[in-house]
C-alpha cells in the first residue's frame, strides 16, 4: 500500500476508537503531494448544510455568550445549532476518502475499511479518556434515545468493572461499516 491506504484505514478505524472528535459523520481535507509528478492536490469534503435550511431557525440569544462554549461565541436559542436535527450537516467524509482511495491509493475499499470492521467487533476502547468525554456530555446524551442506549449503559457514564480498559458494544456502527464495506 502507499501513504493514502494508510491515511484512509487510519480515518475509518479513528471513527470507532475516536468517535468523538473523527469519523465518518464529519468531514476533512486531504492533502496529496505527488512527489513524481511535483505537484500538491487538495481535497475539500467537508460537511454540508442541508438543502432548505433556514438560518431563521438558528436565533442568536442576546446579551452574552453560551454557558458551555469554549470559544465564548454567543449562543443559539435552545442550542438549536448543537442539539436535534436540524444541527446535523450532510456529512462528506465518506464520500472524500473514497475519491482519496480511488485517486490516489493503490488498496479496495474493502482493504482499508477491514481494521475498522475489526475494531468495531470489539467495540469502542473504555479508557479514562472515553469515560470522561462521555461522562461530560451525559446530560446531553440522556436526551436521545440512541444515545443513551450506546453511551450511558443502566443510564449512568459506563465504567469497567475491573477498573482495566473495557470496550463500549459499537452497535449501530457496526451495521453501518459492514454496509460501507459491502456496498463501497
């Protein structure tokens, strides 16, 4: 394989044990060099808003900034922009590591998804750091359903029973990458 098999299986396997902060419910850049050719390519597949959005539906709150926000931005009301359906983009993650593989790769999308299939049946790592991520947005994830169902197993932050690194069921991610991995 070559540098772009590896970046594009590192992506997707980061969307199992970082799915907090990477994955394939966001976007990214790729920037390619082609040292042979000596040129630099640059792929955008960042999120997208979704068709009809209406920027009424995000009202800035007046007088001050969001409680919670570590820039100090203000607010939306009721954190519309953070919390329910219409916060979410169109993600392009998915699509743009499958033109980087296709581009520029040398391995199958089957190849490159395989380790984070893997990683996936074991489930996400239960380290110090998942359980603080998690047990810092449990009032958050309470309000879902879905949510609560994969992060706050007995309705509380989950902690392994033996203190030692445990593994979160990746439950509907799984379905999701084998359907990836089946269907490109």
């Amino acid at each position: 394989g070559n540098a772009i098999d590896a970046a594009v299986a590192t992506a997707l396997a980061l969307t199992v044990v970082e799915p907090w902060g990477s994955g394939i419910g966001g976007g990214g850049f790729a920037v390619v060099h082609l040292a042979k050719e000596e040129r630099t390519v640059v792929l955008d597949y960042g999120m997208k808003s979704p068709q009809g959005l209406d920027p009424a539906w995000f009202e800035m709150q007046q007088g001050g900034s969001a409680d919670d926000d570590l820039f100090g931005w203000p607010g939306v009301i009721e954190d519309r922009n953070v919390e329910g359906y219409r916060s979410m983009c169109v993600p392009g993650a998915v699509a743009g590591l499958g033109k980087a593989l296709e581009a520029f790769g040398t391995k199958s999308w089957q190849e490159v998804i395989a380790p984070a299939l893997e990683l996936a049946e074991t489930g996400v790592p239960l380290d110090w750091w998942t359980m603080v991520r998690i047990a810092s947005e449990a009032a958050r994830l309470r309000k879902y359903p879905m949510s609560r169902e994969i992060f706050l197993p007995d309705g509380l932050p989950p902690v392994p029973a033996d203190g030692t690194v445990g593994h979160l069921d990746a439950g509907p991610l799984k379905a999701t990458l084998k359907r990836l991995a089946e269907a490109g």
